[in-house]
C-alpha cells in the first residue's frame, strides 16, 4: 500500500514538472514572439521617418548649395554692374567733355563744302599758289613721318602769305562703300587740317576742307598703284590776289 502511494506521488510530481516546463517553454516563446513583433513593428514605424529625415537632410544640403551659388552668381553680378556703372560714368564724362569741344569748335568751325558759301564769297578771286598731296594706307587716316615733312614745305611758305586760305580735299580708292569712304576721306581731311593747325597755329577759317570719297579719281582703281594714289588728301594755297592788290596799293607799294 504504502510502495503504491509513493509511486503515485512521484508520477503526479514528474506530470506536475512536465507540465511546469512545458508553461515555462510556451511562456519564452511566446515572449520571444511578442519582442520579434515588437521589434518589427518599432521599425516599420520608424523607417519612413529615418527616410524622410534623410530625404529632408539632403533637400536642406541641396538649398545650401543653391543659396551659396545664387549668393555667388549674385555678387558676380553687383561687381560687373559696379564696373559697367563706372564705365558709365566715364563714357558719360568723356562725352561731356567732347560736347564742351564741339560746342567750342562749332565756333570756330572748320569752313566744309556745304557751308562755303556762306562763308567765303567770290571764291573765284582765290589763285592757287601751290599744292602738295599725301597718301594713306587702306582704310588709314593717320599721317605718316613722310606725310608730315610735305605738309610742312607747305606750310612754311604760309610766313609769308596774306589772304589765303588752304583748300584740303579727302579722297579714297573705290573699294568699299560709298557713305564709308564718304566718312573716310573726310577723316583723312580732318588729319590733315589737325596737324597744320596744331603745328603752325593756322585759324580754323583758313581752312576750306571736304571729303569727296571716290568721287574724284586721281588713278586708275583698276591697279593697286592707281588706288594707292586715290588714297590722298590734296592741300592747296590759294590766294586773293585782288586783296593782296589792295592791301599792297593801300601801303602804297
């Protein structure tokens, strides 16, 4: 009776441990369970979040860039408009001061072909005394050395010469465009006029000046020797011999 017993008590036991166990197995698993979901379900919540974290940290890098470029692009731009400003200013002094010049010329305006008659009557009574011509480079209208030394025989014999005036006449081969050539002979005039009354303190009213482009050929346009010719600016003395007359008649001379 009492071996029975104890064998029932020690098979109640052992089904009473099993059964503990086998709690204890369900209870880890499902704890593991319950922390595996945890787990996943924490970063399902957080994955969008890191990712727009990310997303928004690069968009903020990228308006970083782009401010300091535009900020860049900018400061590039004040400093170019600064210099045009300062251009500006100076182009706008320069043209001032040749508006000051031309008023001042204006004047004292070099006598031209359209405004001769107004100026000069009886021009017919002007004899020329000498003439010389200087030639220039294509498309040049700057004086030579050489162009000088003839300009200045020629002035030299103004010393001695009253009532005179000094015809200068612009000329050019035919290449080229009338109106440019038009522009070019009168520049190539104005060199000549510049020099003799810089040089020798000549009156702007002694001079009768005007451009005839390729008007007036000299040579043949057919032969770079004839344009190189074409390319000139003529200067002639005339004198009003019936003034000189008088004066000498009135000196009793």
């Amino acid at each position: 009776m009492t071996d029975q017993t104890e064998v029932m008590k020690k098979t109640v036991i052992k089904k009473t441990m099993n059964g503990l166990g086998v709690a204890a197995l369900s209870l880890g698993i499902v704890a593991l369970t319950v922390g595996c979901s945890t787990k996943n379900y924490v970063r399902s919540q957080t994955a969008p979040i890191v990712a727009q974290t990310n997303q928004l940290e690069k968009r903020t890098g990228d308006d970083q860039r782009n401010i300091q470029d535009t900020d860049a692009r900018a400061q590039q731009g004040i400093a170019g408009a600064k210099s045009a400003a300062a251009s500006a200013d100076q182009h706008a002094m320069a043209a001032g001061q040749s508006a000051d010049a031309a008023g001042t010329n204006a004047k004292e305006a070099y006598n031209r072909v359209d405004s001769l008659a107004g100026v000069i009557a009886g021009l017919d009574k002007y004899k020329p005394l000498s003439d010389v011509s200087v030639t220039f480079g294509f498309d040049k209208a700057v004086l030579t050395a050489a162009d000088k030394r003839e300009l200045d025989a020629v002035a030299g014999s103004l010393q001695t010469t009253r009532h005179y005036l000094l015809e200068v006449t612009g000329g050019t081969d035919a290449v080229g465009d009338a109106a440019y050539n038009y522009a070019l002979s009168q520049r190539r005039a104005d060199a000549v006029v510049t020099y003799l009354a810089s040089k020798y303190n000549i009156p702007p009213h002694k001079f009768y000046m005007v451009g005839i482009g390729k008007d007036q050929e000299v040579a043949s346009n057919k032969t770079a020797a004839g344009r190189a010719k074409n390319r000139r600016v003529q200067v002639r003395v005339l004198s009003n011999m019936e003034e000189e007359g008088a004066q000498r008649a009135a000196n009793g001379s």
